[in-house]
C-alpha cells in the first residue's frame, strides 16, 4: 500500500499510512501500553474488528498508523466532524494518540502531528480539538508545546 506521507527523523523514516485490518492488534497493543489504556482496553478481538470494520467504512474517520523497519510506530484516529457552529466549520477531533515506547522523545509525534494537522487543513477543517487525560501530564505538555490551548472544560458520561 502506498503510504500517505514519509516522515524523516534521525532515527530513520517513516510512512504514514491507513490502517489496515491486519494492524489492529499492533494498535491495541499501543492502547494497552499505560496504566491508563490497560485498564480500559479488553481481550475482545471481535470487538476491536468490528470497530475497525465501522472506522474503515466511514468516509470522515482517518484512522491512521506510522511504520518503521521495526513495526507499528505510532498511531491516531481523526474524526471530521461537520456542524453549523463557527459559520457551517468543518472541525476535526483526534483520538487515540500513541507513539511506541521505543521512540518517545524521538520526535516522531511532533512530526505525526504537523503531518495530521496540515492534512486537516487540506480537507477543510478550521479546528482542531482533543481531549487528553488529566492524569496524562507528559501528552498535555505536547499538545501546549504544538500550540493547543486548554480553553474548554471536558466533560464524559460513561454509559456502559
């Protein structure tokens, strides 16, 4: 498959690409990776292939994974969101931000995130929003370091 972008860091290239079926264990894999995620993500693989089969079949979800001669790199699902709020804006949230453990502080999520962010701004989007953990102060540090603001109050209602 031919990648959607190549990113070149010292610690070597990139692609950027769709995720597949067959990356879906990698990317829950990344998920699972904190005392966060292992609380939250299950054993279902049927549920997790369901899910990918929705997000692969929905025109506005970008659900999206960087390789390396390694393996999954990173990963992060963008959602574009039409609404008529801020004159019919197309906004975009993203979700699932992970990068593997072997390339935190590599700059690999600077780079993945540029990339995403000019490709929201190629499909239209004036707005881009995230929620983050409160407890996750390293991801909260990133996303003031690349120019997101803490301007609203989150707010979630688990219903299952």
């Amino acid at each position: 498959m031919t990648p959607l972008a190549t990113l070149t860091l010292p610690a070597g290239p990139f692609t950027v690409h769709r995720a597949r079926a067959d990356d879906v264990p990698a990317i829950v894999g990344l998920l699972r990776d904190d005392d966060i995620g292992a609380g939250r993500e299950t054993a279902d693989a049927a549920a997790y292939a369901a899910a990918f089969a929705a997000l692969d079949a929905d025109p506005r979800q970008l659900l999206l994974v960087v390789r390396d001669d390694v393996g999954l790199a990173a990963t992060m699902q963008v959602t574009f969101i039409p609404g008529l709020s801020r004159g019919g804006a197309l906004r975009a949230q993203l979700e699932a931000v992970r990068v593997a453990p072997r390339l935190r502080g590599a700059g690999l999520g600077t780079a993945f995130l540029a990339w995403v962010l000019a490709e929201c701004r190629r499909r239209g989007a004036v707005l881009v929003q995230l929620t983050t953990d409160e407890r996750r102060t390293d991801a909260r540090r990133f996303y003031g370091r690349a120019g997101f603001v803490a301007s609203h109050v989150g707010m979630k209602l688990e219903l299952a």
